[in-house]
C-alpha cells in the first residue's frame, strides 16, 4: 500500500467515522457483543471504548491496513480485554470454524471488494446461535438521494478507501447467507445524506 493508503487515508477515516453521530450509531450495537468476539474491520479501534468487559472474554480485530492499525495502537493498549490483531481482509478470516459468539461489522462492508466472500467466511467463523450485530451505511431509499449515490461512487471509492455509498446492506447480508433478525434505519443527523442512510441491527 502507498503513502496514501498508510498515512494519510487512516487520519481521514478516523475523523469520519469518529465524528459524534457515527459514534452514537456505535454505542447501539457494539455493547451487545458478548464472549469471544470477532470485529472485522476493526479500523483504527473506535468500537473499542463501546465493548463492555463484562461480557467480552476476548476481541479478534480483523484489519488488513498497516496504517489503521498503527492509528488504532493507543486505544488498542487501553483496552480492558484481549485483543488480538488478525492482518487478513475479511475475504480471509483466520479462525476455525465456529470460533466466534458475536461478530461486529461497523462501516465495513462498504469497502471490502468481495463482500459475499467475507460474509461466507463470517459465517463460518460464527457459532450456531451467534449474532453479527452491524451498523453500515448504505443505499438510500429516496431515489434522488439514490441517483447521486450512483453518479459519485465510482469516484467516491478510490479516495475513501473502496468505500460503496449505494450498496443495499440487507440484501447483501441475505445473499451472503445471513438473516436480519433486527433492523432499524436512518439519515444519521448531521450527515450528508448520500453517505448518511444507516443500517443497524443484527442477523444470525
């Protein structure tokens, strides 16, 4: 990967994904996680603070990019669980089957190329009666909202690292073997709203 990619990218998405609306849609799903928990795309670490110790045994933070994972280093030392950095894609998880109790995916799925791989590969890691609880971005319901998302995507994608403004998250959750159990959506607040229709919820 380039100076891009390792220096300049993590610091942006970062700022994104640390802005105060973002993180409240954090704090709806991450705290349910329970027992051993597998966190692809773990970024650099900004769920950390929203797991809680006392139902978290350990935490596989699944993250290809050397740099999001030197910006996530001091949250990483501050946490009060195990976790154990895993350097694959999602496309890639290197874990045995059914190792996993819950699997958190937060504004990721918008950026892995093969997300149908990765979905594959997350439940398989998942145990029978896990959850995968998620918040993503994604495809608007409002068609002119929907149009733009369509016209900047392709440009959108090579400066936000691969990130998909217009992909329908339950259906690639469905075609990639899952069942949403539960599912809330929104304009997040003070968010443009071609990158702000949110998904969350969890699937089993």
């Amino acid at each position: 990967m380039g100076f891009y990619e390792n220096q300049i990218l993590p610091h942006m998405i970062n700022l994104a994904c640390g802005a105060k609306p973002v993180r409240k849609q954090r704090e709806k799903v991450v705290p349910q996680a329970e027992g051993r928990v597998l966190e692809v795309g773990m970024g650099s670490g900004l769920n950390i603070e929203f797991y809680n110790p006392d139902k978290v045994e350990m935490v596989w933070g699944l993250e290809p990019s050397e740099g999001m994972r030197k910006k996530a280093w001091p949250r990483v030392q501050a946490a009060p669980f195990r976790l154990e950095w895993l350097d694959l894609p999602g496309e890639e998880i290197p874990l045995e089957d059914n190792s996993a109790d819950s699997i958190v995916v937060t504004y990721t799925l918008c950026t892995i190329p093969d997300w149908k791989a990765a979905l594959e590969q997350m439940r398989r890691v998942l145990k029978p009666g896990g959850k995968l609880l998620f918040s993503e971005h994604g495809a608007a319901p409002d068609e002119a909202v929907r149009r733009w998302q369509d016209r900047i995507t392709p440009f959108w994608k090579k400066i936000a690292g691969g990130c998909h403004l217009n992909r329908e998250i339950p259906r690639l959750f469905g075609e990639g073997g899952f069942t949403v159990r539960q599912l809330e959506t929104m304009y997040v607040p003070s968010t443009p709203k071609i990158a702000g229709y949110t998904y969350w919820g969890y699937a089993a």
